[in-house]
C-alpha cells in the first residue's frame, strides 16, 4: 500500500519524520531510511510541491570510489581540462572520477523505490510554515497541518543573507544541453573551468561535460550577489560556444538554471529539538566552490548512523565543517574583495597542484602540512588580506 495527501484533508496528520524538500538532501536521505529496516515502523512523510517530473539540474562530482548512486551515473571522466588566460592545462585524476548524474534520472531512480514502502507518504503541497510546540514540529501547507516527532529541513530558516553582515555569494549558472551535426567533442575529458571569458570584475568560468562526440552540457557559472538578465547568461553561453568551442551550428536541446548559496553562515544554528537541517539547509553546500551533491551523501550516511544509535544528530555533520570553514571564509572573502581573485587562485592552484591533491583538499580529506601546502600555491598577498579580514570573525 502506497500513502498519498489529498488537498480535501482537514485534519492533522502526525509522522516519526518529516522531510522537507524532495531534492538531492531529501531523496538520498529518504532512499537511504526506505533501504534500511531499522525505518519500517516508523511513519515518514515527503512534503514538496515539485513533483520532479522535469530534468531541472545536473549534478558533478567526483569520487574515488563507488559511490551510492553509482547505478545512475550518466557519464564519467578520467581526465579534466583547465584554462585560464594563463594556463592550459589537461590531466588525469586518479584516483578519483568525475561523475555527471541528471536530475530526472535521480529522481526517477529514488522516487519510486521509496513509494514502494508503505510507510512513506508523499505530499505535493506548498510548504507555509515551520513551528513548534513541547511535544513535536508543527508543519503548516496551503491546504493542511502535520506534525512530526522530527522535521529534517533541506532550506535554510532564514532569508537571504545580507553580504554585507556575512560573507556570503551566489553561484548561479546557465547550461545549454547541446547537440552538434558532426563530431566536435572529446567524450573521455571534461572541462572543469574555463576562465577565459572577460571576468567582469566577477569570478566567472565555463564548463563542458561531453556526454558524446555530438553531445555536451555547456554551462556558465558566477559567483556574485548580482543576478543577470536571461539574455545576459544565453549571449555568455551563445559567444563562448561560437567563440572558444569553434561551434557554428548545434540544437539546444535543454536548458537548465539554479542559484546556489555559497556562505559560511551557520546555518546549523537553527537546529531544534524537533527541527534538524539538511542539504543547503544544514551548511552541506562547500562554501568555497559550492560543490555539494558528494557532501550531501556523507551527511546522509552519518545522520542515520547517529539516527539507529542515538548519537546527538549534530554529530552527524562530522568533517564537514572544522578548520576547512576557516580556509572557506578566506577563499571566499579574497572573492568578495577582488573579483579577478577567482581566476587567480584557481589558475595559481592548478598550476601547482594537481586535481587529485585540490579535490582532496575540498573533500576535506587533508591533513594540516597538505592544507599548507594548499595555501601557499595561490598568490599570497589576497589570502593574507583575507587571513587578517575574517579571523577572530
């Protein structure tokens, strides 16, 4: 037996668990919780009002090993491109891979096989409001009320954060899914930034995942609090196809946009006793690049290892903070200062570095001599401004 909501319902429903939001925090959650017997009694409800019918996001990211969504992996790379207007750079990775999975085949992957388990029930509604009483979490839609002994939340309690009371930038971006009549890509190596697009006082870079010799996501992205217009972003992507790619003639088969948050808020700070954060919601998002889907599966599995053992659930964001919010703090005000800091430290870092001892770094995975090690390879002087600037903040 499958659970649904029905907007005619008026009275309120009450469940172990409610999840809010049915994105990459949610769903590898709930996957895990259906996957694990230790959830069968218990009740769990889904409150989103997508109903994730659309491909509306594509997720990279790298692993070292099988991941837990390894079955749905769309593509994969061995080898990553760099450009700078000072480097050119192509290397191997190993031992990690660069992995692509689509957002209609994640959730058509988790989705059904979470409604296979009558315990979980998924509701399409608006989410109004987020209260508590003594007892348990109150969680009020447009059409009812549900209460819950515990709500994860997958979005932040507060607003948008003022960048001028924390350090905080938008990375949004702009893909084109592309078709081309004849063979222009190279389908074993991705291109993981390109910065040889006028900067425009922003951190600005181009990616290019080819799935085929005929298909690529081409995608923009930016990190700054100023948002474009739609033909801004279509015109970055239009130029740099024609302009860098040599592409005369192609179809746009899909298109995609989002707006990620990249900040070292607190957002943990908000946790209850019967309101616990997840996803862009519990600070998962790496502040410094905005990477998040990989974070997101190590969080999923150390909440419900502190959920069957009765650890205190803030034990479960683990390596995901620590002295790396220090390092994001830094990054991301030598960023805010100087636009052109962006290219700069990612050309210096690749420069220096290779891709497997930064993802190491990012994956927070380093021991403190790597971290210095990290540290001195990008220019000195914007970091030591930015040292000086956030410490003791």
């Amino acid at each position: 037996m499958i659970l649904s909501c029905s907007i005619e319902m008026k009275s309120d429903m009450h469940f172990d668990y409610i999840i809010l939001g049915s994105g990459a925090a949610g769903l590898s959650l709930a996957h895990r919780m259906a996957s694990d017997r230790y959830f069968d009694n218990k009740s769990i409800a889904i409150i989103d009002q997508d109903k994730k019918s659309r491909n509306d996001r594509t997720w990279c990211f790298w692993e070292s090993n099988e991941g837990y969504f390894d079955s749905i992996v769309k593509k994969r790379w061995e080898e990553i491109q760099f450009y700078s207007k000072t480097l050119d750079k192509r290397q191997k990775i190993d031992p990690y891979q660069y992995k692509m999975i689509s957002g209609l085949d994640f959730y058509n992957h988790t989705i059904p096989f979470i409604k296979q388990h009558a315990n979980f029930t998924f509701i399409h509604d608006e989410i109004i409001s987020v209260t508590e009483s003594p007892q348990n979490a109150i969680v009020k839609t447009s059409s009812n009320n549900y209460t819950a002994n515990l709500v994860l939340k997958s979005y932040p309690s507060v607003e948008k954060l003022n960048p001028k009371e924390h350090i905080y930038v938008d990375q949004h971006f702009k893909g084109f899914f592309i078709e081309t009549n004849k063979p222009v890509f190279e389908p074993s190596c991705a291109t993981f930034m390109d910065f040889r697009i006028d900067q425009k006082d922003d951190a600005r870079f181009l990616y290019v995942l080819p799935e085929s010799e005929t298909k690529a996501l081409v995608e923009v992205a930016l990190f700054s609090n100023s948002l474009l217009s739609k033909e801004d972003y279509n015109l970055i992507l239009t130029d740099y196809i024609k302009d860098f790619l040599k592409i005369e003639e192609y179809s746009i088969l899909e298109e995609e946009f989002g707006i990620i948050p990249m900040t070292t808020y607190a957002f943990k700070k908000h946790n209850t006793k019967h309101v616990f954060h997840i996803g862009t919601g519990g600070g998962i998002v790496k502040a410094s690049s905005g990477f998040a889907f990989t974070r997101i599966q190590r969080h999923s599995t150390q909440l419900i290892n502190c959920m069957k053992n009765g650890s205190p659930l803030a034990n479960s964001y683990d390596g995901l903070h620590g002295r790396h919010t220090f390092y994001d703090k830094i990054m991301l005000h030598a960023m805010l200062e100087n636009g052109t800091a962006g290219e700069d430290i990612f050309t210096d870092l690749f420069a220096k570095k290779t891709a497997a001892q930064i993802f190491k770094f990012l994956d927070h995975d380093t021991s403190f001599v790597e971290d210095i090690g990290i540290f001195k390879a990008p220019p000195m002087l914007p970091f030591t401004k930015s040292f000086f600037s956030v410490f003791g903040k």
